[in-house]
C-alpha cells in the first residue's frame, strides 16, 4: 500500500504538471499494487503465479533455507487476475467492473512495454485507477493523509487537480535555507544599527539628564529611562527583523502552493510548514542575538510587556471566554502566547450548573475546555495559526480543566 499511495501521488502530480503519458502509467502501476495489497492482506499466497516457488516459500517462513530464490525473483499473478480475486475477497465493494478497468490494464501495459498510449483515454484511465485505490484503501482503513498526501482532499477530482499552482523548480529545503542565510544577515545587521541607535540614546540622555536640584538626575531614574529606551530600541529592530522574515517566508510557502488559513492541498505539509517557518524564524532571532553585545542581549531574554511586541489577539469566538497562556516557541529559546477559547462546562445537576452547590462528581464545579487556534511568539514572530500546523508543533489544541 506504501507503494500503491507513492504511484498514486506520482500520477496526480503528473496530471497536475500536463504529462499524461507518466499519469495514466503510475495510476496504472497503483492500482495494481492496491489489488495485490488487499490480497495479500488475507493471504500473501493470493498472488503467487502459477509455477511460482519464491514468493510461495518466503510467505511460508522458509526464506533462509537453501535452494530458496530470493524474494526479488518472485512471479505474480497479473493485473486482471488480481482484480478478479479483489472483486471476490472486497465482496462487493469494488467501484468498478472489469470491462471499465480494461482500459487501465491496457494503458499500463501499453505503455511500461511499448512506451504507447491512446491519450484520448487518459482521464477514464486515470479516475478509474483512483476509484480503485480508494476503494482499497477504505477497505484496509489506511489513513487517507498518508496514502493521498497533499491530494487528499481533491484527488477524485482531477479538474481541481490540474489546476493546482505548477511547482517551482528549486527544491524547498534549499529555497528555505537560501532565505534564511539571508534574512540572517539582514538580521545581524539590524543589531549592528542597534549598537548605533543605543550609543545615540545614550549620549542624549547624558546630556538632558539634570546633574542637580532634580529627582529625576538620581542615578536610578537615569539607569532606568535609559533601560527602557535600549529595551524599546532592541525589541523594535527584533520585531522589524523578524516579521520581514516571517512575510518572506509566507511568500516561500505561498509559491510552493501552501495557504496556512486553508488545509494544505499542495505538496507542502502542515507539519514541512511548521519547519520552514520555524527554522527561518531561529536564524534570524539567533544571528539578531549573535550579532548583540553581551551589553545588550539581557534585553531579549527579559522582555518587558511595556515595549516588547504583543500579536493581535485571536477573535471572540462566541463559546465563552478568551484563552491565553504561554507555551514554549518550537523555534527560540522565548514563550510564546498560545490564544483559543474556553467552552465553560454543563452538568446535568442545575444547582451545579449554576454555580449555587456542587453535585460531588466535580471538585472545583464543571469542568472547563479549553481549545486552542492560534500560537504567536513576541520574540522571534512565528506564529502558527491553523490546528495542523499547532499539532505539527507538538502543541496541545484541547484541554480539560476543572471549575
């Protein structure tokens, strides 16, 4: 079944680009894997071919023994064949009958040993291919996500398919690590205006500081005006840094076909999302650090709330009262806030409900749960805003409290 999803992704990504030679030939190849998956999940012995002694011996445990042949030598049943026992071990679900399948044993045939293809028949060849598939993988309740990938949502529709975004040509890892190298020096060179801006604010607040007859010209008031003017300088070149990065990154993921407020239908995963974001977002906040001097890097690891950056709060959700609590950044060493909701609980008992007496099932009144939409670090600006991409994190998106 691995690789009966692996030929299936390969034959929509083919109709996705316009080759619809290598379309109708994978979907061929995997249709016939997905037969001879569900057989062999009732027996490994159902695709044996006549006269075949390899695959029988290795099914029956004795792979090891001498006079054997290895595995790779093993003949199997053909593709009509395995349709015929698929329609018999499915009892009855098979989408398709044979005389509709025809086409996709002729295509794949056809063209694996003739390199020939009636391209009129692509699209029947290729929807019926799918039908199969699916058909199988249903019956083996293997998870959609994994079999179909980026397609899962569209794959029965291969109109929707062709008009997915063309690939770019760079692969992504290398596009991800060629714009974080350079927001990274973008980044190292804000710090260096830092020092600049930081020495200017400095210098004034020597000169405007009264030296006498004045509260305010104690040496406190002026180590903490000063303080708060560096903070605020600092946090606000990290913040201009780091949000420019995070844009260019949602430009990166955007060319690739990837729309965070939408479920991925491109080949970019919530969870190769959550990477790329990520590992820009740890560049850039550790080469802006780097590039600090010891003087000034206290600032980013004691943000104060009065000037450090805060992300939008997440939208009333109607359910009940805004959630925000912290959580760890999956990308700097900061906590970030992580925003939801909270669904207050019900009991059956009304004076519990209410809040007037407890019912003895709950200790602290019903329980509360909270939900969780979106996660936003002030430090390095990584947010992550749909439920794959927080699970893709490792972050809890539900949770259970009492009272």
């Amino acid at each position: 079944m691995e690789m009966a999803g692996e030929m299936m992704r390969s034959a929509l990504k083919s109709w996705r680009g316009g080759n619809r030679l290598f379309a109708a030939l994978h979907a061929g190849m995997g249709a016939e894997h997905s037969l001879k998956a569900i057989l062999c999940h009732h027996d490994p012995l159902l695709i044996s071919a006549h006269g075949d002694r390899a695959l029988r011996f290795h099914a029956l445990g004795f792979s090891g023994e001498k006079g054997v042949k290895p595995l790779e030598q093993a003949r199997t049943i053909g593709m009509a064949e395995a349709f015929k026992d698929a329609e018999v071990v499915m009892r009855g679900q098979m989408p398709v009958t044979l005389e509709a399948f025809a086409p996709v044993m002729d295509a794949r045939n056809g063209i694996a040993h003739l390199a020939h293809h009636d391209p009129t028949t692509a699209e029947h060849v290729v929807s019926t291919a799918l039908k199969v598939a699916e058909a199988v993988r249903k019956e083996l309740k293997t998870p959609a996500g994994d079999f179909w990938g980026e397609y899962v949502h569209i794959f029965g529709d291969l109109t929707q398919v062709a008009a997915m975004p063309d690939l770019p040509k760079i692969d992504l890892q290398r596009a991800t690590e060629g714009l974080a190298q350079a927001e990274a020096a973008e980044a190292e060179y804000a710090a260096r205006e830092v020092v600049r801006a930081v020495t200017a604010a400095a210098r004034e607040a020597i000169n405007q500081t009264p030296l006498w007859g004045d509260p305010l010209g104690t040496s406190e008031a002026a180590k903490s005006a000063l303080n708060i003017t560096c903070r605020a300088i600092v946090s606000a070149a990290l913040y201009t840094a780091t949000t420019r990065a995070q844009r260019a990154t949602a430009v990166l993921l955007g060319s690739y076909g990837y729309l965070s407020r939408k479920e991925p239908t491109a080949p970019v995963s919530a969870r190769d999302a959550v990477a790329v974001k990520s590992l820009v977002a740890r560049e850039v906040q550790g080469a802006f650090a780097a590039a600090l001097p010891t003087e000034l890097q206290h600032f980013l690891t004691a943000p104060s709330s009065d000037v450090a950056w805060r992300p939008r709060l997440h939208e009333a959700s109607g359910y009940g009262v805004n959630l925000s609590r912290w959580e760890t950044c999956p990308a700097c060493p900061a906590w970030g806030d992580l925003y939801g909701y909270l669904e207050p609980g019900a009991c059956s008992d009304l004076e519990c409900h209410t809040g007037g007496s407890y019912c003895g099932q709950h200790d602290e009144g019903p329980p509360t749960t909270a939900r969780a939409q979106a996660f936003a670090c002030p430090m390095c600006c990584l947010v992550l805003d749909t439920d794959q991409e927080l699970e893709a994190a490792y972050m809890e998106l539900v949770a259970l409290y009492d009272g």
